[in-house]
C-alpha cells in the first residue's frame, strides 16, 4: 500500500525537531514589546531575519495607507504605579501587557478614584493581565490582574509614570520572496503588533518562518511571498503600494494563532470557492482532528483588508482556536506554555500540505480511455485474485475514470473521498506507465 493513502496525518513527515524550532523562534520573539511602529516591530524582523533572508520595508509616519494614515513610532522606557507607601504595584519591566499600548506620556499624582478610568482588569478572569490598545486616541493607562486592583488602597495618592514617546519615523514590515518557475504569487501573511502574546501572534510569525525554511531549495511552481506586516495598518499600506504584485496573487492565506491545541479552523475568502477555500477544505476534512470550514465574515485579521471589495483577493484565514474563542486570547495566559511544540509543527504540516495540494494540481488525461487498461501487465495489479495489492488500487482506478481532460486531481480526490496526497501518487504512477497525460 502506498503509504500515501494512510488516513493518518503523517506526523512523522515533518523531522522530529520540528516543533521544537518552531517553539523556540516564538519563544525569542515573545519578550519584545511589540506596536504598530517602532523598535519593537524591527527586534521582531531581526528574529525572523536570522532565519530567513528578509527584505524589510519602511513606510514614514504620516504616510497614506488607503483612507488611514501610517502611525508614528511608539517608545516606551519606563511605566510604573507607585502606590501611597512608595511600592510599585503596576510594573511595565515585568510585563509588557501591564501598559496600554500606544499610551500617551505621562507623570504625577492623583487618587485611586482619578487613577481608576485609567486602569484595566479582567474581573471574570481576576488572575490574568488583559492586553488593551489605544492606538487611536491619546490615551495612557495600565491593565492589571483584577485581584491586584481590588488590593489597591483606597486612602493616599498614587504616583504614576509614563515615560513613552511618540516620534516621527516610519512603520516596519518584512518581506521574504521564494521565486518559482511562475510568477504569480501565493501569498502568506502574519501580523506582527502584539507584544508579549504567545498564540495570538508570536505563532503566526514563527510557523510562517519555519514553513519558508521549509520550501526553500524545493522546485516550486508558484513564487511564495510572505509578509510579516503589522495589523490593518500594515496591509494597507502594502496593498497601496504594490499594485503590480497585488494582479499577481492566484492564493492568499492570512494566519494566527497556530499553537494552541484547538481547531484547526479555516475561514473561507470573501469569494467563498476560491482554489484555496477548495484546498483548505480538502486538507481539514483528511486531517486527524478534522478541522472545520466556516464561510467569510469580515471580522478577524488581514484578510478583511485583503478581501475588501476593491481587492476581492483569494485569501482565506487559517487558525487553531479561533481568534476570540479561547479564554487566554488578549490575556496573560496567552504564555509560552500554552502554545505546543506538537501544534506549532501540526500547523506547519497542514499548511505544506495544502502548498503541496497548490503545486501538484493539474487536469490530467487518460491515454487509453476506451474501457478499462489492463492494469496488470503494466505491474499495477497483482495477477494472483486475492493476494494484497502493492499499489493503491482505488485510487488508480477513480485517475483513469475521472481523468477525461476535465477534472482536476483536486476534482477527482473530492468526488472520489481520497486525500489528494494519494490520488497525485496514483497520478504519477500511471504516468510513469504511459497511462496519463
Ligand atoms: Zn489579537
């Protein structure tokens, strides 16, 4: 039996050092204080630019990107609480989850009553420091453990610290292009704006440099780009100022939160029958825990920018849990520890697979259509009734039937309830037999 019909997903096809790598890029990439500009976004870069040659883009501050504009840079070097005895109770250096990003500066003295609009806690979730922005409205405050804030005392005043800045510079993103024998493009994007969040980006950003790595040195039909871009901003301004490229993208796909232990999910383009809505599908449905397919809807990541209608791109959005859904998202428990190794790698595997799946896909046709081919003397079947087969039958047999010059092997997996990984191989070997065109 070839073992390319095993119904398993193949973990072992992946080395075994796999998701460890994986772990260990997000693991590098999750200290960093991370906003839509500034140093944060260029640490990430040079992360990623260890592992990938990496062309990096700067787009000033002020800049158009569509009906926005591109942000200035946002520093931090200190924010802290001091609470009436003089102890720091809200500290930035422990946690970069403890100021709100983007917050304005800010010092002085004020009473609990006149701190508290400025201070964020998860009372459902008391343990945990939510992650909050104020990107667009000058704004500082500090997000905290709920428990935390109900030990604040009420009686004296607090002293608070906000020494950001906001300065003309530009907002950064990365780029790095594997050329195929094709110069139409398939495109994977991640964002890069969240700090310290393990799933809810570092994931993305890590699994998408591996899954390069990974390509890299093959023969590829299609030219792969990935983008490392910060959220909705950095999109924009990349859909403005690449209009040559943008004609030349036939599969997009936007990707998070790959490491949790949910999912897969896939969400499908705004179109909703794109070739990788069909691909994704395929290689959810044949994977071991089936994932789940659910139509476009514009909220999520990128993918809102790339399927807007004055672009209507091929990009669906692939995800673990999904974005929202599981009760670390935006918080403290988004760690280190809960994202896996084993899922950052399954993740990885889903997303070569339906490369592969893009790359093999083609209409083949059957050489000798009139009845059935003896299948025998070309070795493709035993001679002895009843003994094993040695080849995968079943998906020789739907190749021929199927293969008239119409159906795609994507067509034929899907109509014959075969993974595609065993109908390309059946593929191959009937045209190895002069059976297929
Ligand atoms: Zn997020």
């Amino acid at each position: 039996m070839d073992t390319a019909t095993s119904p398993e997903r193949p973990e072992a096809r992946s080395d075994p050092g796999l998701g460890q790598r994986i772990h260990a890029t997000a693991a590098e990439l999750f200290p960093i204080c991370r906003s839509l500009a500034g140093p944060g976004a260029r640490a990430t870069l040079d992360v990623i630019a260890r592992r990938i040659a990496l062309q990096r883009v700067e787009t000033p501050s002020g800049a158009s990107a569509h009906d926005w504009t591109v942000p200035r840079e946002w520093q931090v070097r200190e924010a802290w609480i001091r609470d009436p005895d003089g102890r720091i109770v809200v500290d930035f250096a422990e946690n970069n989850l403890h100021l709100l990003n983007y917050s304005v500066p800010f010092r002085g003295r004020m009473t609990l009553d006149a701190l508290r609009p400025h201070l964020f806690s998860l009372p459902e979730q008391p343990g945990l420091i939510p992650y909050r922005t104020a990107y667009w409205e000058p704004q500082w405050g500090f997000c905290l453990r709920h428990d935390d804030f109900l030990r604040l005392p009420e009686r004296g005043e607090y002293e608070v610290c906000v020494d950001t800045a906001h300065v003309d510079g530009a907002m950064s993103h990365g780029e790095h292009v594997l050329r195929g024998a094709s110069a139409r493009e398939f495109v994977l994007t991640t964002h890069i704006c969240h700090p310290s969040l393990a799933n809810d980006n570092c994931s993305g950003i890590a699994v998408l440099a591996e899954l390069a790595r990974t390509l890299a040195g093959r023969r590829l039909n299609w030219t792969y780009r990935f983008i490392f871009a910060p959220a909705t901003l950095g999109a924009l301004a990349w859909l403005e100022r690449n209009p040559d490229t943008v004609a030349r993208i036939d599969h997009g796909l936007v990707v998070s939160c790959l490491g949790d232990g949910g999912g897969p999910n896939y969400k499908r383009s705004r179109r909703g029958n794109a070739q990788i809505d069909r691909v994704m599908a395929h290689v959810l449905a044949h994977g071991t825990p089936r994932g789940a397919v659910r139509d476009f809807a514009p909220d999520g990541y990128d993918e809102r920018q790339f399927c807007s209608p004055g672009y209507d791109l091929p990009f669906g959005l692939f995800q673990r849990s999904r974005h929202g859904t599981f009760r670390e998202y935006h918080t403290s428990a988004d760690n280190l520890d809960f994202i896996r190794p084993e899922h950052l790698a399954a993740s990885h595997d889903i997303l070569l697979e339906a490369i592969e799946i893009v790359e093999a896909d083609h209409v083949p046709r059957n050489l000798s259509p009139m009845g059935e081919p003896q299948l025998g003397r070309r070795g493709l079947y035993t001679q002895i009734g009843g003994a094993a087969q040695t080849v995968d039958i079943e998906s020789i047999r739907w190749v021929l039937s199927l293969a008239d010059g119409r159906h795609s092997l994507l067509d034929i997996a899907e109509r014959a309830g075969l993974r595609f990984r065993a109908v390309a191989a059946a593929a191959r070997r009937l045209r190895e037999v002069g059976l297929l065109a």
